[in-house]
C-alpha cells in the first residue's frame, strides 16, 4: 500500500508516494538519492540515521515515511553549499573528529540539532547529548572537541536558527 | 586528552615538507559533505535485492527445503539453495589458515549440516528488499537438531559433539607450540610461581557499515564487477576468482568508503559468493546489504579463549620461565581470515623471557566463526600476563613498577629473539612504564595509607605494559605459515597534465587515513605540493597488486613502495626538465609545483613549472633522445621484518567494596609509534583503538546460552559497544624511537589501543581491593564480577 505525502526536504519541496512500510533512511536514500544518511542497525539504536525533523534529531529508521508528511526534514546534505564546508563541518576536519566517517552525518546533524535547542552545552554536557550516536573509530574525543570549538567560535548557533545560514554568512 | 612529546623528529629532507605534519585529511571533505561512497550508497539501474534465510539452530541436519512458495512470491526473481552452490562453487578459502588445520568444507550455503545460528542455508533475490524478506517468511525447512556445544573448553571433552566428523575426530581443529629453553625445569627450581586462568569473553569487532555487496555481471565480456566493503580488494578478488571457478581477469573488485573494517572486513564471506552467483544466473545487479542482525550472527566475532598461565621466578622477582597452554575459539567454520595467531607470537609481552613456551589448541564450537578484530590475539594474553605479573608482585611483596623494570628488555638487549621466534627490534619500554607511573602518580599513591575516601571508595592504580606486533616478518615467514598472501605493498604514481600527480592503491579506505598518509609520503618524497597529490583507493582494475589494509602494516609496507616510486618519478621529472632547461639534473630540485635550479640562479627560463614537465612526458613532445615517453612508475615494497612497538598503560579507579561498582577516573598510554607520518592521525588511531579496548574490557561481550546455543544478545540493543558518555579522560603520551626495520623508521599504530585497556583496569581493582584479597581473572569486568571475587570467601562463585 502506497500512501502520498508532500514533505520539506532540505528546503526542496517533495510530493513522493511511499510504502507504507517503508522508514525514513530508506525513503531518503532510496527515493531521493541522498545517501549521506547511513543505516547501522534499523532498531534505532546505533543512531547512524540520525537527520533532523522540524529541528529535532530524529533517528530516521524509527520514523516511517509517510509520517514526513507536511514536516521538513533536513539531511547532511543541507549543510555545505557548493564548495565550502560549512564551520561545524570545518572543526570536524581540523580536529580529526571522523576516521571512516560513516557516522559523520550522523554527528552533524545531531549537533546541529542541539544548536537548534538554544543551549550552549558544555564538555559533559556534548558527551550525554551525542551518546546517542555511535562511533567505533574515533573513541568520540575529537567529536566533543570538536562541537566544543564550533559552539566556542560561533556562538549564534546557540541562538539563531540552526548553525547552516549563519554558517554561510561567517 | 593530553598529549607529550608528539612532535617528532622530521627524519626525511631538508626541505620544509609534510611528513610529521597533521595536515587535514583528503578522505574528509566527501566524508562530512554526505559524499562518501558507501557500498550500500552503489546503486547501479535495474538493481536486485538479496536475502539470505539462516539456520536458527547451533547445530542441525537439514532434511528438507521448499522453495517453491517463495518462488511463486510476486517480485522474486531467483533462489539458491546448498545442493546448487555445491555444484556451482567451490569451497570458501582461508586466507591465514591455522598452521596444520585440515580445510573444512565451508561452502556458501550450508550443505546437509549447519554448525552454528546465522549460518546461511537459502538465498532469494527480489525487485526489492521488502520482497525478498517477505519471501523468507514462505520458504520451508526442515531442520533436524543436533547436539551441540558452546562452550570452549567443553567442546574438548571426549564427550562433546563432533561439529565436522567427516574431517575430524574432536573438535581440536589444530594445536601448535612454540618456544624454548626447558622452561618445566625452571619451575622446578623456581622460588615462586604464580599461575591461573584467565578467560577473555567473545566480542564483535562491530563496524558501523555492516557488510554489503553489489555483483554484476557482463556475460559476454566474462566481467565481473564486485563492490564490496572490505580491507582487501585484491584478496577478495582472489577469494571469489577461486570460489566462482572463475579467472581473476574475469573480476573486478572495487571498495571505495568502507565504514570500519577492525579485522572482520577480511577476505570473501559466503554473501560475497552468493551474491555473485545470482547475478551471474540473471545478469542482472544484485545487492545485499547486511542487516544488524544478521552481523551479530554471520559476522565474525572474536577474541574468546582461555589461557592457562604459569610464570616462573626467583625471589627478587627476575622471571626464570613463563608458559601458556590456551583454547581458542574459531566458532563453528574457520573463518575467511582464520582466528587469532599473535596470542603465540607475543605470549612473554616486554619482558626478558627465556626459557617459556605456548600452546595453542583451536577449537570449533556451535558458534559464529571467529576471524581477526584488531590486536589479533594480543590483548588476551596481555590481560592473562599482566595479570599475573601484579600477582607476582603481591606474592613477592615488589612493586609492581619494580618488578615490570627489572625483566623487561633493555634498549641494548634488542633486537632479541623471544621464545616464540619473534624479533623485537628497539625500544625503550622501561621509559614508557616510568613516565607512565609519573604521570598517574604512582608514587604517591603507593606511599599513602590505604583507606576509603569521604565517598567510602577505594581507589587503585593498576598498570598494563606491552609489546604490539606491527606489520609482518616478510613473505618468507608468511609462506612458511601456510598464508595466501604476501607481506608487501604496492603503488602506482602517474603524472597528469593539470600538474598533479594520480596515486593509485589497492588499500581500501577503512577509517585509517591512508589517503591522506600516502600523499603526505608521495609530497615529501618526490618534492610536490601535498594538494597536487591525489589518491585513487580500493579499485583491482586501477592498481597494483597488493596485500591490503590489516595488521598495522599499511604504512610500513606502503613507505617503501611510495618512497621507490616517488623516487623514480622524481630523477625522470629532473631529467626532463634538465633537459628543457639544458643544465645537469643534479643542479635542480622539484619544489612544489615548478622544477627550479637548487642554486636559486633561474636564469631567462625562470623556474619550469611541473605542468609542462608532466606534458612533455606524457605527449613525448620535447623528451631527450632515449628517454621513453610518459611519466609514470610502480613499486612495490616488503619489509625486512615486522616492527614491535610497545608502551605501558596505567589506570586510575574508584571501587565500591560493598556492591563492586566501579569507575575509570583516568588512564594513561605512554606508546611508542616510532616515526609519525601524521600525528593527528596517530593519535587518533591510539585513541579510537583504545575506545574498543574499553569496550571488550568492561561492557561487551556476545554471550550464549549453553542449553539452547543461542545468542542472548545480539542486536545493538543488548550489546554494549562504548558511547561517547562511557569513556574516561585519556591521557596520551608517546615517545618517538624509529624502527630500524622498516622505511623511515615508522611502526603500525592501528591496534595499539585495543591491548591493554582490559589488564590495567582488572589490576587497578584489585589494587584498591588488595586488603580484600581480590582476584579477577575474565574479561569483561563488570560490577557483578566484582563483587563475586569479594565474596568468594563466602561461597559465591566467581
């Protein structure tokens, strides 16, 4: 059974007719072709499908498709714009914060999630809000590190709406 | 983290270059744009869907399958059961098999028996995913239970089911010993001896991309296209070339991303075949993508085995002998890559042992096969003899510290040969465990009274020190251990006409920055920028035959190939341009992206810039006479010897001596990595390794149910890898002593970590828990277990 819906994705608007059965990750990699959202384990609890949903970091395995509608989402993909990475992207690479980066976009978007809740979460703080993604090759130090010096350098994502448009203006 | 003393000497050139430098990585920008290339990400037109339905049982005969509904499922496509992969296929290879074990029948599918639960037994292909799930649910076997067994040492009783009679009388799948000296006499004249069994739990290597495979085949071309998440291109084109009964020049092996590989991504699985076989039969691409369940199941696991330790010595605590006698689980099939072989290798760790010897007796049980996660063996004798070293420390009433200091090797024994053959080639390990005892603070802690802080905690520090086999000994040792595959690297460098130079390699990009660490290489060699270099990864089509990415011996056998090749490159780049310019090669250098003269004297000319350099060779237009045309050169290098790296780990915890819950506080990694290509990445392979090490030490570990045979946990929900709210503050500190064996003096730092996390913390409980006479002795260590060594006296089993 196909159900319609018409969603928001990465500020594109999207009439799609999906399966009922199928979940998020898949509607977005599949239908959609955005690839940068991972699967690890479809019982949301690796968190590698992590994207944000009406600003919330939503694991996308746990969410069907057809419950997108009239919602935006937004995937790893929103994030830089042509050639630049934007300044979250850009600490992750200067801290060496990923290593086989499957779980990269899942990080980003969970932190770009915790900008988006107005906080200015410290070390301790990063470490609980991110636990519930997982990363075997990093040992999570140089992600921390990493939010940490993208909240230091730019404050207004605590504040303002999500870090991608002041990223592009800074 | 802290880290000490991580700028290492600059060792090649003269010249300002990257090598030593923590440039950022080439893998990155795609990486966090959403842009790498995952096999799952592969999605070529008219794509199948592979499922795979699985035996349920540890132990069964199979007496009936049906098919015939699922074939009549709308969307199914094709299926496969045994009897057909047995006439098409030929049995599954193992790339390191245990020296003197018989080859057991592994095929694709199972055959009349399945050994253990996940074991595949029917393949269907369907138009989707969803379909061919579905279509699982309508096919029907019928399986007749066999007795089974589960547990390691328990499948070695003479009364214990036979898993492969028809090639076997026990399940001892082979034994072997090394050593020397006549280490039971030494026991006979020792002044103590201290001896136990340490039992280390199975854990998953667990990379976050699960497997997966997209097989297409071109019939008419005889081509074989196969994406696929692995460490090992080329060795996986040798695995299926085999399996298929095909030609290698029929296959095309291809991994781009592969997300986390530890040691499981080893060599060819039975989906790898099963995958090309159906799309072979319907020409058609075919995927499969492994869910989470079926990798707890049908992936390797790894590391579970017991060892029977003794150490030997006189009363100043100098050890006059050591032994272990261990089991090691394979699970129920040798592996695509066999078991863990560095338990044997490195059994005496750091210290000065001469006279010892180790046995190992492989054994098959009803479980998952187990294949190589990374350290291979070396933290499960490392927590045994560590372990056993702090006993001996107890016993003798020595520190600790004191005890390790005086057998370990010294900087003038080395190189020495331990009792195993192996060759320890430098280092100053005293050094790493004193820095290691200063930076926990040691001292002080060992002068103060031992009493509960205000919180009723007691704390204790407990030290791990190590030796870490990096790379292999040659090809020579290799082949005498029976390996199918070699002990070099390989590289090709070609220059293009945009001035850069293309780099290909059939490393596989896993995680451990080969990308970045061969163009840092090919930048200091050959003289060129860093960004001019770009690094093609992963393709059997596009690169030369190599080995692969495991063992930490990537870098130390790439170094050399890239450093040939680089070198090659380089004197014809200088002859052009020599030529062009109508001076002596030997008066110019490459720097950056222009040939200039070394004296600074450009004359009319100027400086020629490496484009037109490149474009003279490449077109042949304007090349000295007898010089061919083109640019381009291949090298391919073996180390003399494997590199042993080494370090001391000590931690700091905090006991509850009522419920045994217990926390890490700190913990330090004193590690020597040699010379370091790229410090960054150096560290945060220590630190990524180290993250698993805590995992297998504390929280994970894969648990079955002897009665039923089943796996309890298998599913992230149930498993417990570290997340980021689990660790505890590192300390990293390295020292920087170059290997004489291996080019640039750099040694493999990939498995570092995973040693001796799980020994530094059991000894660390049991030193707050001293006064309690505490004993740990498996792995992981958990509260519970904790608190069971704390009552043993009052009749709780441990």
């Amino acid at each position: 059974m196909n159900v319609e819906i018409e969603t928001t994705v990465n500020g594109k608007l999207v009439h799609a007719s999906v399966p009922a059965r199928l979940h998020v990750a898949d509607f977005l990699r599949q239908q959609l072709g955005l690839t940068g959202t991972h699967l690890g384990c479809e019982q949301g609890s690796c968190g590698m499908c992590t994207v944000m949903v009406d600003g919330e970091a939503v694991k996308s395995c746990l969410m069907l498709a057809c419950q997108l509608d009239g919602r935006h989402v937004r995937t790893v993909e929103s994030l830089a714009e042509d050639d630049r990475l934007t300044p979250l992207q850009e600490a992750f690479r200067q801290e060496h914060a990923l290593q086989c980066g499957f779980c990269s976009p899942a990080f980003l978007m969970t932190a770009t999630a915790l900008a988006h809740q107005g906080t200015r979460p410290g070390r301790a703080e990063i470490r609980d809000e991110i636990a519930g993604v997982l990363c075997r090759c990093t040992g999570y130090d140089n992600i921390v590190t990493a939010i940490e010096r993208w909240f230091a350098e730019h404050p207004q994502t605590a504040t303002e709406d999500g870090p991608s448009e002041d990223a592009r203006s800074a | 983290m802290t880290t000490l003393e991580s700028s290492p000497e600059r060792t090649a050139g003269t010249r300002p270059g990257v090598l030593g430098v923590s440039v950022p990585r080439k893998e990155d920008e795609r990486l966090l744009r959403g842009d790498g290339q995952f096999t799952d990400d592969v999605d070529p037109a008219r794509v199948l869907y592979m499922a795979v339905a699985r035996c349920p049982y540890p132990h069964a005969r199979i007496t009936r399958v049906d098919t015939a509904a699922a074939e009549r499922l709308d969307g199914v496509e094709h299926v496969l059961s045994g009897k057909q992969v047995h006439q098409l296929t030929e049995p599954l290879g193992v790339l390191r098999p245990v020296p003197g074990a018989p080859r057991l029948p592994y095929y694709a599918l199972a055959q009349d028996v399945a050994t253990h639960e996940g074991q595949p037994v029917v393949s269907i292909v369907a138009t989707s995913r969803h379909v061919a799930e579905d279509a699982l649910e309508l096919v029907d076997i019928d399986y007749e239970p066999l007795p089974h067994v589960v547990d390691v040492l328990g499948a070695l009783e003479p009364d214990a089911p036979v898993l492969h009679p028809s090639v076997l009388e026990s399940n001892l799948l082979a034994s072997t010993t090394d050593g020397r000296g006549e280490p039971e006499a030494r026991f006979d004249e020792a002044d103590v001896v201290v001896a136990g069994r340490f039992r280390v739990g199975r854990v998953s290597p667990l990379p976050m991309e699960t497997r997966g495979v997209v097989a297409q085949w071109r019939a008419g071309a005889r081509e074989l296209t196969v994406h696929c998440s692995t460490q090992v291109p080329h060795l996986v084109r040798k695995q299926l070339a085999e399996s298929l009964r095909l030609r290698e020049s029929d296959i095309r092996a291809i991994a781009s991303d592969v997300g986390g590989g530890f040691g499981l991504k080893l060599g060819v699985f039975p989906e790898d075949v099963l995958a090309c076989l159906h799309a072979m039969a319907l020409r058609r691409p075919v995927k499969w993508s492994e869910d989470r369940a079926e990798h707890f199941r049908a992936a390797t696991h790894a590391r579970e085995s017991v060892h029977d330790y003794r150490i030997a010595a006189d009363a100043d605590g100098r050890i006059l002998a050591m032994t272990n006698v261990y089991a090691t689980d394979i699970g129920g099939w040798n592996s695509p890559f066999g078991s863990a072989q560095l338990s044997s290798v490195v059994f005496n760790g750091p210290y000065r042992v001469e006279d010892g010897s180790v046995e190992r007796r492989v054994t098959l049980t009803n479980k998952t096969p187990v294949g190589a996660y990374r350290g291979y063996g070396q933290p499960e004798v490392n927590f045994a003899y560590e372990l056993l070293m702090d006993r001996l420390a107890r016993k003798l009433g020595i520190d600790p510290i004191e005890l390790r200091a005086r057998n370990m090797l010294t900087p003038d024994e080395l190189p020495w040969v331990n009792p195993a053959g192996a060759v320890y080639d430098s280092g100053d390990y005293a050094r790493c465990l004193r820095m290691a005892a200063e930076r926990i603070g040691w001292d002080a802690h060992r002068a103060a009274p031992r009493r509960p802080r205000p919180d009723g905690r007691l704390s204790g520090i407990g030290f791990s020190s190590f030796v870490e086999r990096t790379g292999y000994a040659s090809s020579r040792f290799l082949a005498k251990r029976g390996s199918q595959f070699g002990a070099h690297e390989s590289i090709t460098l070609r220059a293009n006409r945009s001035g850069g130079i293309d780099a290909y390699t059939g490393v596989s990009t896993i995680g451990q920055s080969s990308e970045t660490a061969f163009a840092q290489l090919v930048a200091e060699v050959f003289g060129t920028d860093y960004d001019a270099v770009k690094v093609h990864v992963g393709d059997t089509a596009a690169s030369p035959l190599n080995t692969g990415s495991f063992a930490s011996r990537t870098m130390i056998a790439a170094a050399g190939a890239i450093r040939d090749a680089a070198g090659q490159l380089a004197a014809k780049t200088l002859r052009l341009a020599a030529f062009r310019l109508q001076v002596p090669p030997e008066d110019l250098e490459i720097a950056g992206s222009v040939v200039r003269r070394r004296d600074g004297t450009d004359g009319a000319d100027g400086a020629v810039p490496l484009a037109e350099v490149y474009r003279t060779a490449i077109t042949g237009q304007g090349i000295p006479p007898g010089e061919d045309p083109g640019l381009e050169a291949t090298a391919h290098f073996e180390p003399s010897d494997a590199a042993y790296s080494f370090g001391t780990a000590a931690a700091l915890v905090s006991v509850d001596p009522e419920t045994g819950e217990f926390d890490v506080e700190r913990f330090v990694l004193v590690h020597d990595a040699g010379t370091v290509v790229n410090p960054k990445v150096v560290d945060g392979q220590v630190l990524g390794a180290l993250a698993q090490g805590f995992g297998a030490a504390l929280t994970e570990e894969l648990r079955y149910d002897p009665d039923t045979g089943q796996l309890l946990n298998g599913s992230m929900m149930d498993y417990f890898p570290p997340t980021a709210a689990d660790l505890p503050p590192i300390e990293l500190l390295h020292t920087h002593v170059p290997s004489p064996v291996t080019p640039f003096g750099i040694r493999g730092v990939g498995e570092v970590g995973t040693i001796p996390p799980g020994a530094a913390v059991a000894n660390a409980i049991c030193d707050a828990l001293a006064d309690y006479g505490v004993e740990l002795n498996s792995l992981p260590i958990t509260p519970e277990k904790v608190w069971r060594a704390l009552n043993a006296d009052k009749g709780v089993q441990q």
